[in-house]
C-alpha cells in the first residue's frame, strides 16, 4: 500500500507537497499492537506502484542513520507492521523506506582475491552485465532479464526478475560492489507488502513478486516521476504465483551479509519482519501430511506446466535453505522464538523426508521394483503405495553402479523419475542430501556428461517428455517440445550452481571442464537464454539473446573457481543438531512408531 495514494485518502492537500514530509518514525516499546494492518490499510487503494518521490527527503527530515535491532521488545504482533501515526499534521510512516543518503558500507573482504587476467568472453560479459543494470531515482537497483537490441517484442524480458537477478547479484558481491544487491534487498522487501490480487482474491501477506517494472508516470501537465510496478503472478502466463521468489529472497539476503561483512542490513526491524511474514507463509497450517512444500504447477524457475505440481525437489531445497538462513538471521527473542522453534522442526523433519524417501540409487531401484502395494500399516514398507511399473524403462539401463540422484517429485502412488538438476545441486549446496548422497550425485553427472552437459551446460532436467507423456502433461505446450526449453533444455545459468556444488564437494575440476564447454560457445552464440536438442546443439528455438542470467552465471562460475574462499561462504555444511531433533511425540510404547526410528536406511551423515 503506497504512501503517496495513502496521502491522497487522508490530506486535503495535493500529494506532492506531503511527500517530503514523510520519514521514519522511531520504534518504541508504547507502540500499540495493530494486527488489523492489512484489512485496514488495504482498503484505502489499489495501487501497486512505489512512487519515487517517496524516497526524496530534505536532510533536515532524515533521522541519523541508525543500526536497528530486533532485540527491543514490543507489544507489536509478529503479523502486524509499524503503526502509523499522525503528528502535527505529519505523517509518520514505517515502509521500510530506503533513505537516499543513507550510507551503504562497501564491500569489505580481508581475504585476498586472486588476480587473474580475463579472458574475452568475460570482458564481454562484464560489459553486458553492466548494460541491464536498471536504475530507480538514480540508484542501480536489479538487471533486466535480458537486453537484446534485435528484440522488438520483450514481453516481460525487461523486468527485473527476483530470481533471475541472484546470480547477477553474486557477480557484482564477488567483484566488490554491493549497492545494487542491497538496494534490490530493500526495495523488494517494500514490495512485499503491496496489494497482490487475482480475480478478487489476495494471496499471502509475505508473498514476494516474479519480478517488477520502473515506469514513468505524469503526476501532472509538467511533473512525472518514476515507480516500481511489481508482477505477483497476475500478469504471468498462467496466472501462478512465484514461490520461490521469497525463498531467493532470504538466500540472497544472506549472502550479501556474509560477503560484505554488512550484517546490519539483516538487524533492521523491516527485514526481520519481511523474514518472518514469509516463513509464516511457508509454514502455515494446511492438510498436507508431509513436511514438503506443496505447490502448483509453473511455481518456479520451471514456471509454465511441466508436471511438477505437488512436492518438486527444486522448491524443497530453496525451501530447505530458506529455513537454514533464516534460522540464522532471526533475532531470537520473546516474538520470533515460537518461529524459530517452528523452523528447527520442519528443517529436522524436511531433511529426514528427502534423504528417506526421495533418494533414488540402482539399490533403490530394485527396493522399488519389488515393492508390493496397497498397504495397509503403519510399518509399511511402500508407504506412499508405488506401484513397480511406475519406474519408466529408461532409467534401469541409465543409472549408473556408483551414482545416485533425488526424484524430481514424490507424492501418494506418484514418483517423479527425472533428474531435476536445479533441485538436486541445491540439496548439496545447502546439506539437505548426505555427503554420501552427494557424492553419488556428482558421480551420475560425472558418468553421464554426455546427457546432462552435452555440447553445452546444463539440462535443466533429464530426459524429455515425448509423445503422448509430452502431449498430456505439458497439454501440447509449443515452446515446450521434446528437449526443448524446460523439456530438457540446456541452460548455461545453472552453470553458477554447478560450480558451487562441485566446489563444496571438493571437485572443481567437474566445474572447470563444463565451464570450458560453455565458453567456447557463449561469446559466439551471443548468450542464449536456453539451447536445444539432445546434446544442446543448436540455439534454443525461442531463445533470447544477451540473457542476463547466462551472462551472469558464467561470469559468477569464474568469479567462484577464482575465489574458493568466497565459494565457502555461500553453501552450508551439515548441522548435525538437526539429526537428533524430533517433534513428532511418538514413543516406544505409543501404538504408532517415529519414521525416524522405523526407517529400514536411517538418515546416516556417512
């Protein structure tokens, strides 16, 4: 809800002689509870835009910069924001303004960077990088998603996109420059609380957007200003909401403290409350029986319909890491601690579920083929009622002896026999895999280069939909034939994600062999969005050129092989608390046995 169309509802005045005036109000313990935020304040616009001129204050309104804390108590709900408060005719406001003199602490890290000379193509990407910076009153605040000049029809290419923008915001962390990924931060975080609604229903309150837009609007005759306008997912092809936006959002927020060493951004009061509106979200009550995340179809970077709806392991393992960052970020203290107790539980609970039961090997395999079905039991070994034909016939000759992989999805009598790439490099980066789990991982990669990275890295899933699998899961999709676009495609933006597993894993060199195939062809292929075919031949059909994310998580990938101690900053190791933690209750005498205890494999670190 914007300021300015707040100011219009309750001032005669005409708002832009207001807008100077606004300016943070301080955070004290006499504020009065206000859990009716939302249904109060949603009802006074419909607007979605953030008005520029909201971030133009006079010195003289501006507070000292202060480092916030979540660690005074207040009477406040945990659901609720700031209260608003009218003073002398002034209009007090917590919205989690960015003051435009605020002084951002430049990146400070002691550790040596290699020097190293670079070569063409990452001269070449620098300067594209550079190019799809966009600016709001002046500030960088994201990357387009692409920034062809050939292309006469964007689309939505040219919005910042939350997810698209993380690895252009690790290039520009690892380089030393991090304004643009703490504006990004804050200025998604405003969006976070703006009204989102489809056919009159609003989603959740800690919903963060796909992407947004900086337009220019006329106030009047003479006067125009810039705003963001945010895209929720009611503009999106098909309507779906971005899940994993929120869940890149804290991983990101994470990230820039531990490369810049700026951990004040993650104290302020409105980033400790944008990381506990969207945990509430994540973590709210449903009918599932299972910890995972469920979700429709198209809710992630697969984002139009590919058969992932129910629990897909790309969400599961942003999901996982989410919790892990923000169990690290929270202030703990009389309002945050039922949240955080709720995270440690679902983190034990999640990594328990994933390693049991998504884990597929050739040993596995075999457990599944001899399955028998329609138990009824609580020891029962099928639990989710799989049925042995389900296992396609490609997979018994293609998983190798000494490799191993987590399903794509798992729900009741349904196992998703893919290899989803995305998923299974962000389990071993944030630990929701064994070490064990994730060696065997990168052993499947390392024996079947030809199928996951080909003549250009990485499919972003294996093997294709085809014929009538084709035709009735993706309902015929054009841009999603057979070993095309999200059917198999190869995407050289997985590149960066690859590089981070490898290295956790002690094997850079996997990193710097598939590198070295991507770079061969980047710079001449002008850095498609996607690539085609089996072997990620040709250029994707509909694939755009100068794809900021490609440029991105090529120049990342170098930034990463360079700067080891930089990589090791970014993934998590295992937490061996989490393997001794259990909430369910059960014990030895209850009629109904703990999984955890019951399971034939065990969650064993080694």
């Amino acid at each position: 809800m914007s300021a300015i169309y707040l100011l219009r509802k309750i001032s005669t005045k005409t708002p832009s002689r207001f807008h100077r005036s606004l300016f943070f109000s301080t955070f004290s313990k006499e504020s009065k509870p206000d859990s009716s935020r939302t249904n109060s304040i949603r009802h006074l616009s419909s607007q979605r835009f953030i008005p520029s001129s909201i971030y133009r204050f006079p010195q003289s309104k501006i507070l000292p910069n202060r480092k916030f804390s979540t660690s005074v108590e207040t009477n406040s709900s945990d659901k609720s924001f700031e209260r608003i408060h009218v003073q002398s005719g002034a209009i007090l406001e917590r919205i989690h303004k960015i003051e435009e003199e605020e002084t951002v602490s430049k990146v400070n890290v002691e550790t040596e960077r290699v020097v190293r000379e670079e070569s063409e193509a990452e001269k070449e990407a620098w300067r594209i990088l550079e190019n799809a910076v966009v600016r709001y009153c002046g500030s960088p605040v994201g990357t387009v998603a692409a920034n062809d000049p050939g292309d006469k029809m964007p689309l939505n290419y040219d919005q910042v996109f939350i997810r698209d923008f993380v690895p252009s915001a690790l290039a520009f962390l690892l380089k030393g420059e991090g304004d643009i990924v703490r504006n990004f931060l804050l200025h998604t975080l405003q969006l976070q609380s703006w009204e989102k609604t489809v056919d009159c229903y609003s989603p959740g309150q800690g919903l963060m957007p796909a992407s947004f837009k900086v337009r220019t609007v006329a106030l009047d005759e003479n006067t125009t200003e810039e705003v963001l306008d945010p895209d929720f997912g009611e503009s999106a092809i098909g309507r779906v909401a971005p899940v994993d936006s929120g869940l890149w959002w804290i991983i990101l927020l994470r990230a820039y403290g531990k490369i810049t060493g700026d951990f004040s951004l993650q104290e302020r009061i409105d980033v400790q409350t944008g990381i506990k509106l969207i945990m509430n979200l994540c973590l709210a009550d449903g009918f599932d029986m299972f910890p995972t995340l469920l979700v429709t179809d198209g809710s992630c970077m697969i984002d139009r319909r590919m058969g992932i709806h129910g629990h897909p392991l790309e969400i599961q393992s942003l999901f996982y890491s989410a919790l892990r960052c923000s169990r690290e970020m929270l202030s703990v203290n009389d309002s945050s601690k039922n949240l955080v107790r709720a995270i440690n539980n679902r983190l034990s609970a999640l990594s328990f579920h994933i390693r049991e039961y998504y884990w597929v090997d050739i040993k596995k395999i075999n457990e599944i083929y001899r399955y028998k079905t329609e138990e009824y039991s609580t020891d029962a070994t099928n639990k989710f009622n799989i049925y042995p034909e389900q296992i396609p016939p490609w997979l018994m000759d293609w998983i190798p002896e000494q490799g191993g992989y987590l399903l794509g999805n798992l729900q009741p009598a349904h196992m998703d026999f893919r290899f989803f790439t995305l998923g299974n490099f962000w389990s071993i980066v944030s630990s929701l895999a064994t070490p064990k789990q994730n060696e065997a991982i990168l052993n499947l990669i390392e024996a079947k280069w030809d199928d996951i990275i080909g003549n250009m890295p990485l499919k972003i899933c294996y093997p294709a939909l085809e014929y009538d699998d084709w035709r009735i899961i993706t309902g015929s999709d054009p841009k999603n034939t057979p070993w095309s676009y999200h059917n198999s495609g190869s995407w050289p933006t997985l590149l960066w994600q690859f590089t981070l597993a490898c290295m956790k894993m002690g094997r850079p060199e996997l990193a710097e062999k598939a590198l070295a195939v991507a770079e061969k062809r980047l710079l001449a292929d002008r850095w498609p969005e996607y690539y085609d075919t089996r072997s990620g031949k040709f250029i994707g059909k509909q694939s755009r050129l100068y794809q900021t994310w490609t440029v991105a998580g090529f120049l990342t990938s170098k930034l990463l092989l360079a700067n080891p101690e930089m990589a090791s900053l970014l993934f998590w190791e295992e937490d061996y608390e989490l393997l001794d933690i259990c909430a369910c209750g059960l014990r030895k005498s209850d009629r109904k046995k703990c999984s955890r205890v019951a399971a034939k494999t065990q969650i064993l670190v080694r």
